[in-house]
C-alpha cells in the first residue's frame, strides 16, 4: 500500500522553464528519515543538468534547492522517501509549456 503523494509547493504556484528555482516538498503522511528529488524527460530519454539539494525544514517539510526544468514538454518529478529502512518513490507529472 502506497503512502500519499507528496505535495510539491512552487514558489508561483507553477515550476518555472529554463531557471534555477527552490520548492517545497511536505509530507502529507507524516515524517520520514530523509528525502531526495529528481526529475526526468521520459521522451527525450535525459535528466536535468543540475543536481538538486534537499534541506529538511521541519519533520514533514523540505526545501529542494537547485532545481532547473530546462525544456518545455513532459517532465515527471520523483521524490523518494525513507522510512524506517524501507524507501519510496513517488512520481508526480509536470508539463511545462515554452511560453511560460
């Protein structure tokens, strides 16, 4: 049985394309021992050029620092969560358009 999925905070309510930016992540179901993000283009068969960091804020909730979407189309986010030595991952889809 899967946890819910985390909830992705961005700073304007939407990632933005082509820069640099920092979100949050919280945990809807309660704390964990750590948590990583990443995130692919499954199309175009790549990641991203940056590798972001993750600051624990408080028990449910982490700043992901470093992140950068560099393409406009289909991205899919991953967070993996660690619990008690068992580890989760979680994706969640992004569609970023080139006009934004």
């Amino acid at each position: 049985c899967q946890s819910p999925l985390p909830l992705l905070h961005f700073p304007s309510g939407q990632a933005p394309l082509n820069e640099i930016f920092s979100f949050e992540v919280e945990l809807v179901d309660g704390p964990a021992e750590s948590v990583s993000v990443n995130a692919d283009m499954p199309a175009h068969g790549h990641g991203m050029i940056t590798a972001p960091v993750v600051i624990k804020i408080d028990e449910t909730h982490y700043r992901v620092d470093g992140m950068m979407l560099h393409m406009p189309g289909y991205w899919e986010i991953y967070v993996e969560v660690s619990r008690n030595g068992q580890s989760e991952r979680f994706m969640v889809p992004l569609t970023l358009e080139a006009w934004q």
